[in-house]
C-alpha cells in the first residue's frame, strides 16, 4: 500500500491522517525518507491492529497524530519513524530487535527512549515510584538523544489533546503530571509554544468549571478593551516610527493558565488584573532593542525593578529578550517585551529550532549546547539519587528555576535560582570548591555559609583543605547540583567509615581467636566472600561495620575447617571478650545516644543498629532494659583513654527565678571551658525555674567542675545529671 500518491482516496481517519503527514513531509524531506515514513505507518498499523483508543478509533491513529505534530516542527525521518512507531514495544509482542532489523538501530533506540517500563526490578511499586522510574528511564534516553524528549512531549500534547472520553480521575492525574512534569521540561528546553498548549489543556482537565467561566470572562471583557489596546498600539507604533525604528508590533492575549496563576498567587480577582494584555516588539538587531526599549521608556513611565535584561543575561534556557512592566495611559500596567525575530523563533520553538530554522545554525546549536549541558548535570544527579522518588524531587527543584546573577571575585557572572545559599553557589562555581568551603565573603564582609545570595553580589569562597561537607548543609542548600554532591560525598563518608570500623570489629574478633586477618588464605576469604554472596572484602567489612553482619560469627566461620558449615554457639560461648575502643570521633558509623548523652569516662554498653552501625548508651540509661529486650545484638564497649574533643551532655539545673539567673548559669558554664548548646524551660513559677541545659564537655571530670562551681552559686537550689 502507497500513501504517497494522490490517487488513494479513503474515508478511515488513519488514512486521512497519514496523507496529511506525507504533505507535511514532502515540503522538506526527499521521496525516499518520505517512502521509510509510510513503510513505518504500515507496519505500526499491522502491529496496532484490532487495539482502539478510547474513542473508539483504530489506535494508529494517535502514533501518527504524534507525528504530525513533529512533522510541523520539520523533525528528521528517523523520528517522525520513531513517533509512528512509538508504541509498539509496550503495547504490542514486537521487540526493540526486531525494530531494529526492520528499520534501523537508532529508530529502535529512539523508540525504547520513549516506551515505558512495565516491570522495574520485578519488585511492586505504587504508581508514584513508578511513573517517577519511567521518567527517569526517560531522561538517561535523552541524555542520549534530545529527539526523544521532543517524540514525548509530542505524545503528551496529543494525549492531552484527546483526554475527552477518559475518567475524570484520570483526567485530573494525567494533567497534575503534565503540569509538574512535562510543562516544566518543555519550558527548560525554550518550547514555550508547546508549554503553554500543555498548560492551558491541564488546566481546562483539572478545572473544567474554573476554566470555562475564566474563559467566558476574559471574552467579555475583550470587546471593552479592544479600544484601549488599539490606543496604545496605535501609540507605540507612532512613536517608534518618529524613532526611524524598523519593527513590528503585535498585541497578544496572555496564556489562561498564567492569569490563573496570577489570581491565585496573588488573591486578585479578574477584574484587578489589567495586564491580561502583552505587547511584543519585534526588531532586526540587538542594537535596536535597546534602542526601542529608551523610545517605550520616553513614553509610558517605566515602574521601578520591574525591568528584565534577558538579553544580556539569558535564561537557563537560553530565552532572550528585553522585559518591562510601564503605566499606560489609562493608568494600568502594560507588560512589553522587546526581542529580535531570531530570539522570537528561539523562544517560541527552544530546541526544536535545530529542525525549523537551519539558516540559524549558531543559535540553535547554543541552545543544543545549553540543554546538552542540563541533560548532564541530571544525569549526574540520577546517578547518586537513592531512588527514582529523590530523583523526581531532584528534578521538580530544577525545572523551576528563578535566576539571580551573582559575580565571582574576578567578574565572572554564576546564575543561580532565587533563595539559593553560598554554598549553593560554591557548588555551581566546582564540586571540589563546594566540598571544601568553609567560609565566604560577600562584598568583602564575612558572613556565615547559610547566607541568601541576592543580584549583584560579589562572593569569594573561602576554602581549607580539611573541610568537608556536613549533614546540616542539606537544610539550606535550594540547587539540585548541591544536595545532589553532599548526599554523594556523605554517602562515600559514611562507607569508608564504616569499612574502617568492620576492620576494627573483625580484627579484634579475629584477636580472640589467636589470629590475624593479614595471616588468613586468599582462597578462604574469596570462599567465604562467596558462600555470603558478596564481591570483595571491603563490601564485607562495610556490612560488618553497619551491623548488619556479626563480626563474631564472620571470624568464626573464617576460622573454622569447613567454611559453608553453619556456626553452632555453645551456651557459655561469649561473643565480647575484649570490649570495643571509643574514641568518639569515627563520625556516621558510631553513635552516642541522646537518651543519655554520654561522655569520656562514663561505663557505656553499645548494640549494632543493622544499616547504621553502632549505637553507644551510658550504663544507668533508663531506655537500657528497654533497648536491651528489643536488640540482642550487643557488645562490649569502653573509651580510649586519650579521648579529645567537645561531647554534649545534659544536666537538669533548678534555680531562684530572678532577673539576669540564667545569664550567670551561662556565665560561669563559659569561664570553666564549656558551651551551652540548648536550653529548654522545664518548669517555671514565680520563685522556682527548671530548665534542662545541653552543654559541651571534654569528660567527666570536665562536667563534675562545672557543676560543682554552679553548685556554689546563690541562686542554684538543685542540680542533677540527665542519663535518659
């Protein structure tokens, strides 16, 4: 069956559909390519045959729809093919092979990009993990080809285009996912004419009432206004045309879904927004822009901070344009944008102006180069996400970004989003430079890590070489790249630490037994690394050091005959016969309990905590008969004797409520070398107060100093130590 020629004359919306791609396609593709495209349609309609959409039309249908919409975009053959094809390895037996050996490698790869998974790791998933899985296996394919993002999105378009017949449940998830997902991606890529199709069409699915009666509105209020924005557009023309400007003028009427928005964010009803109207001007070079914008500023008072240079500092994804907000004639605010047509066709089209406008090669491949370079970091990032759930909030972060400009010490320009902090931006300027800053100046002044960077400051990160970075980070850092590059260096910590720590556990064990780790065959460690089904020693000791496997029962099988035969205790077989050194300083894998704070000197206990590693307690802790019931995994654990460092503890303090009391408990905690953490009121009348004071120590003597000099002040009835 050929399409191509003019003489097939069918009544099936399938064979209408793909005469109008073939005319589409002709205007820029040669016959043969043209040829590839129908061979493509014909298999996809043997494959799809006897499956129907929802409407009840032959479900070909909707795969060559998809490609129609690429097909004005002027999308190469292999993916039109791909968009016919789109469907086939997840609806129907055929294999992403046998696509391969029918049409070619790259259509198949293409085609896979897009097909869902329908079983992930053979595990049960919500729908939540799911779909978050699907879209991560979608963004490793567009690292690899960027078609595939725009084969998606020209699904998604046409899905939402036809969402009539489906439940209103559905309708309503389908357009929350395209709103959080598929609207932002089109945006970060420069596509804001399919963006703001997918937004308007998610509105209208999640609220058919507010959508129609918004819609009916603004059309009444369009013939009252006409007049006025025939006025100004009259005006502006004038005065550009005194100017001898060339330009062009056009009026728009603001994308639904961005008035909504509008009216949500900021309580307004319809009639308080004036700017439902924009006025665009189109220019032939960067210097008449700006010209232009002077001859709009002479006119209509500009209002103050509501100017946007796009064009001197682009957008994260590469839109340019000049931006101002001015009062009309008629007192309303009148929104004006001012670009060239090559930044209109880029704005309009993003990457899909690589297929549109080949005359611009420079511009669309800065545009292919600035998404090439998102699709990295994410890539980047979904390789140290936990899972595809912190992936998809990874993503949501970066795909709604809000710019500030901030200057590097030697005038280099670092955009980064709105709220982002300093370490934010010493993220953005390397990872290495994140991972050792420990300071920064803003301006030249000193301030703390946590700063909120504005427009227009000068930073200088201040770096050491024994910094890393710390847990809290996690609570201020906004970009995607930070949180992204903590998790990982914390992650890599927290293995080598608990790698260092196994070795630790499995040597003293070993020491019990009369042996060295160092002594034992490589044949029977890689016997046992077998039998535990594990690849190497490190994964050992790191497991060891978790507590998620017992070091002694691991030195008892290294040590005994037959290593596969299970380890049988005898009753008065003890598992500690030398306790585990303390130093307090081994970070992520050892653990002081906050029941009871305990500090140098102290008796303590330990347990393993599967996945943490090892939680110490003090001796007297309440919670210890109740922890010791729940976890039978316990060991034998007492300080190093040359412990350094600051440990906190906390001492429940009852003293007269006077004025200036608790400024002299802090007072005298601070001359004898300690620091108060936290305080927290316990109790309080009109003579009595009670708080419960966490303060830093060195040891037990240090703590038995600072009590007995608060013991001796006026104003102190009682104090005792809390231990759980």
């Amino acid at each position: 069956m050929s399409i191509i020629a003019d003489e097939v004359v069918s009544t099936r919306p399938q064979d209408e559909l793909i005469q109008k791609l073939c005319f589409i396609l002709s205007g820029y593709l040669d016959e043969d390519q043209i040829k590839n495209c129908v061979r493509a349609y014909e298999f996809g309609a043997d494959a799809h045959i006897g499956q129907f959409r929802k409407s009840g039309e032959a479900y070909i249908c909707h795969p060559v729809s998809v490609a129609i919409l690429l097909a004005e975009m002027h999308m190469d053959a292999s993916g039109i093919m791909a968009a016919i094809l789109h469907d086939v390895i997840e609806d129907t037996p055929i294999t992403k092979k046998e696509l391969a050996k029918q049409f070619s490698q790259e259509v198949a790869d293409l085609v896979d990009g897009v097909t869902k998974l329908t079983k992930i790791d053979g595990r049960s998933q919500t729908r939540a993990e799911a779909q978050a899985e699907n879209v991560r296996k979608m963004f490793l394919a567009m690292g690899k080809d960027l078609r595939v993002i725009l084969v998606k999105l020209a699904d998604r378009l046409h899905n939402m285009q036809t969402l009539g017949v489906m439940p209103a449940e559905k309708k309503r998830r389908i357009a929350r996912e395209t709103l959080d997902i598929y609207g932002p991606i089109a945006n970060r890529l420069g596509m804001s004419k399919i963006r703001h199709k997918l937004e308007e069409l998610s509105f209208q699915a999640m609220y058919p009432t507010r959508h129609k009666v918004l819609s009916h509105a603004i059309k009444k209020t369009r013939g009252n206004r006409s007049k006025i924005i025939d006025t100004i557009e009259d005006t502006i023309k004038n005065r550009l045309e005194q100017a001898e400007l060339h330009y062009e003028v056009s009026g728009r009427e603001k994308n639904i879904y961005s008035i909504y928005q509008k009216m949500v964010q900021k309580k307004l009803s319809l009639s308080a927004i004036f700017d439902l109207y924009a006025f665009r001007i189109f220019c032939d070079n960067v210097d008449t822009c700006y010209r232009a914008l002077g001859v709009i500023h002479n006119l209509y008072k500009p209002i103050p901070g509501r100017f946007k240079d796009y064009i001197a500092l682009p957008k994260a994804n590469g839109y340019q344009s000049l931006h101002t907000i001015v009062i009309g004639p008629y007192g309303a605010p009148i929104e004006i944008q001012i670009r060239t047509h090559e930044m209109h066709r880029m704005a309009e089209s993003g990457i899909a102006a690589h297929w549109l406008y080949k005359s611009d090669e420079d511009k669309t491949e800065k545009f292919q180069a600035r998404a090439n370079e998102w699709l990295r970091d994410l890539l980047e990032i979904q390789k140290t996400a936990g899972d595809s759930l912190e992936f998809i909030d990874n993503l949501k972060i970066d795909l709604f970004p809000q710019e500030v400009f901030v200057f590097t010490p030697k005038g280099g320009i670092i955009k980064i989003p709105r709220g982002a902090t300093i370490i934010d931006f010493a993220y953005a300027v390397h990872t290495d430079i994140g991972n050792a800053c420990v300071s920064a100046r803003i301006d030249k002044q000193l301030v703390p890590l946590q700063t909120k960077l504005e427009n227009g400051m000068t930073v200088e990160i201040i770096t050491a070489p024994w910094a890393r970075p710390n847990a809290l980070w996690l609570n201020y850092v906004t970009t995607v790249k930070a949180r992204s590059c903590i998790r990982n260096h914390l992650k890599h910590f927290k293995q080598q630490e608990a790698i260092s720590l196994g070795h630790r556990l499995l040597e003293k064990e070993l020491h019990t037994l009369h042996v060295q780790l160092e002594t034992i065959e490589q044949s029977r460690i890689k016997i046992l690394l077998k039998v535990m089904n594990m690849t190497t020693m490190d994964e050992l000791l790191e497991d060891i050091g978790l507590g998620n496997k017992m070091p002694f029962l691991v030195a008892k099988r290294l040590t005994q005959v037959d290593i596969n035969a299970n380890i049988k205790l005898d009753s008065n077989e003890t598992t500690q016969q030398t306790p585990l050194i303390i130093k307090g300083t081994e970070g992520m894998v050892i653990t002081l309990a906050k029941c009871c704070r305990p500090i140098p000197g102290d008796s303590i206990i330990g347990y393993f905590n599967p996945g943490k590693g090892i939680v110490v307690h003090h001796h007297e802790c309440r919670n210890h008969t109740v922890v010791r019931k729940k976890h039978t995994n316990w060991l034998d654990v007492e300080w190093c004797k040359d412990v350094d460092g600051d440990f906190p503890t906390e001492i429940r303090i009852e003293i007269l409520n006077q004025r200036g009391a608790l400024a002299t408990i802090a007072s005298t905690i601070s001359n004898h070398g300690s620091n108060i953490e936290n305080v927290t009121v316990v109790d309080q009348d009109d003579r009595v107060c009670v708080d419960l004071i966490t303060l830093s120590v060195n040891d037990r003597n240090h703590l038995a100093k600072v009590i007995r000099r608060l013991k001796e002040l006026s104003i102190v009835i009682k104090i005792t130590r809390v231990k759980g």
